[in-house]
C-alpha cells in the first residue's frame, strides 16, 4: 500500500521522533525498516476490515505516485461523489428549507452545490498531498 519513498519517509520521520538508547540509529532505522516491510502488506487487508471498501480505495489513490494528480483527484472525487453525495444533500436538506424554492429545485441545488464542494475538498487535499510528500520526503533525506 505504501510505496517505497513513502515507507522511507515514515521509518525517518518515527527514527527521528522515537529514540531506542540501546541502538545506534543505523540499527533503528534498520529495524524500523523491517518492520513497515512486514506491515506494508497487511496494511490494506486491516483497513478493509475496519472501514468501507470505497475508503480504502480513496487512502489508495491518494497515496497512488505512480498516477498523475489530475487522475487522483477525479478517481477519488468520483468515489466520494458517489458514496457521499445523496446522503449528503438528503441531510442537509432536512435542516434547511429554502422557502423562496420549490423543493425539487432546492434539491437539485443542493445536489450540485455539495457534488462541487466534494470535488473541490478533493482537489484542495491531493494537491496538499502531493505537496506534503515532497517536502517532507526531501527534508528526511536531508537530515540522513
């Protein structure tokens, strides 16, 4: 699930935070190394089993560097346009009434309004995604 710049960066960032006085940080980061190697695999499975498949699938794409941003954000936006959306506006629809619209064009509003506010969150989030990765993946490798 992770990639391998993304578990060099997590092994980096923990060795850095946690301290084992009893190892050398070659030997931490060595045996944190081990470690993410060992729970990489059964990342996906644990998380399938705690949450919806639709989620996995988004924390997937998000973390997906081998797919252009662009790809992300319309795989991603598509999942939770489609699992979000309807309860979405049904929700917000019962605490507002729009009195100056008829219901159906209240709802129709609402379907559009709340499907660009998803796609736009998403946006906003890959990109800082994106972003976050190559600073902190760069300063880790800084520091080593």
């Amino acid at each position: 699930m992770l990639s391998d710049s993304q578990k060099e960066l997590l092994v980096n960032r923990v060795n850095r935070e946690h301290d084992l006085p009893i190892l050398s940080e070659g030997t931490e980061g060595h045996l944190l190394m081990r470690m993410a190697d060992k729970i990489n695999p059964a990342l996906e499975s644990a998380l399938r089993d705690l949450i919806p498949d639709d989620y996995v699938d988004v924390i997937k794409l998000a973390l997906a560097e081998h797919l252009v941003t662009a790809e992300r954000r319309a795989q991603i936006a598509e999942i939770l346009v489609r699992r979000l959306r309807d309860p979405l506006v049904d929700a917000v629809n019962a605490k507002v009434d729009l009195k100056f619209l008829p219901e159906n064009v209240e709802q129709e509003l609402l379907r559009r309004m709340l499907t660009r506010g998803i796609e736009e969150v998403v946006e906003l989030v890959v990109g800082e995604v994106d972003q976050r990765l190559r600073e902190l993946l760069s300063a880790s490798r800084e520091t080593q």
